[in-house]
C-alpha cells in the first residue's frame, strides 16, 4: 500500500502529462479531476460555471478529490484546487504532493501552443502571459505551502519523471 501522489501547479505546468508518465513509471493508477469531473457529469468547466457560479465548481472539485484518492494512485488536480483549505489539508494528510513549478511566460508559451486542449472560462479576461502572472502571484504561496516536493517543471516530462522516482525513492514499475 502506497500513499497516492497529487500532482498541482497552474494551467500548462504538465499535470496531466507528467501525472499520467510518472503512474506509468510506477504502475500506479492515474486520475485528472478535472477529465474525472466532466466525464460523471457530462458538463465541461464552462457549463458547471456558467450554471453554478466558480463556487459551485469548486464544491464539485473538492468532492472529486475525496472520491479518486485511494493507494496507488496519482491524482493530476486542476489548477485552482489548492483555493480551498480543505483540498490543501486533505491532500497534505492524504498524500505526497508535487508542485509543478514554471514561470509564467513558460506556461503561457504551451497554452498558446495548444489552445484547443486548454479551454477555460477566462479568469481575468487579460492577455494569457498576463493571466498566468495574475494566477501565480495569487496562488504561488499556496502551491509552495502545500507541496512535500517542488520540481522544476520547465524540464522535459521524462527529465521530471526520473527525477520524481528518485526523489520518492518509490520503485519503479
Ligand atoms: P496541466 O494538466 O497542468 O494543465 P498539461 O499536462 O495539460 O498541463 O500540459 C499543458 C501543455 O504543455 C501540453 O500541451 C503538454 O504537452 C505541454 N507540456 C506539459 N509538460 C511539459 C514539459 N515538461 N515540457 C514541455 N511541454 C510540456
Ligand atoms: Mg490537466
């Protein structure tokens, strides 16, 4: 039995792309809340939002962490689910937690590069680079806070990976 490991970062930090390697490194199951959330409901983040308000979204989010955490299991989070002090306690006492750590104008850089795959409602309906500046300088200290390990997530995925099983010293697959 193993404790699952939660991936978190901003938008574009690889969440979902080292999440899903490093559970293939281990053998570990891999989840994303987000693609979790929107395949029970059949809704996408814009029609929980637009229905239910960002509060609404988040109370559904913070139920999805609860119902995937399990042994064994990588957890790729949405960007925003270190707002609530509960997901950050939770996941603190739960598990290992990871933080995908880039600068913004890195993260800016592969959300230009795939838009499509990125669609959110706009948080601040400003440039992206400006966004991403916007969202680091309101969360950075949580991620930090929350985080037993932060990589520098600017390196290629499998660069990150190795790094991460060694740093975990968990074995590999
Ligand atoms: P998140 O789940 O944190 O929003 P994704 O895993 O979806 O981020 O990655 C966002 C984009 O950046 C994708 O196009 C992905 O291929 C690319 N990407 C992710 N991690 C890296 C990396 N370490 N190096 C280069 N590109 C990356
Ligand atoms: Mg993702």
């Amino acid at each position: 039995m193993t404790q699952p490991i939660f991936m978190v970062g901003a938008r574009g930090c690889g969440k979902t792309t080292v999440g899903g390697e490093l559970a293939r490194a281990l053998g570990y199951a891999f989840v994303d809340t987000d693609i979790f959330m929107q395949q029970r409901s059949g809704l996408t983040v814009a029609d929980v939002v637009a229905a239910e308000g960002w509060p609404g979204f988040r109370q559904r989010e913070s139920e999805t962490l609860k119902a995937v955490t399990q042994p064994n299991q990588i957890v790729a989070t949405g960007g925003g689910m270190v707002l609530l002090a509960q997901n950050r306690q939770f996941m603190r006492e739960k598990g290992i937690v990871i933080y995908l750590h880039a600068p913004a104008q890195a993260l800016a850089k592969r959300l230009e590069a795939s838009p499509q795959a990125h669609q959110r409602p706009t948080l601040t309906g400003r440039p992206i680079a400006e966004e991403m500046e916007a969202v680091l300088a309101e969360r950075e200290a949580l991620y930090q806070g929350v985080a037993h390990y932060v990589v520098d997530a600017t390196q290629a995925p499998d660069t990150i990976v190795s790094e991460l099983v060694q740093t975990l010293r968990l074995p590999a697959a």
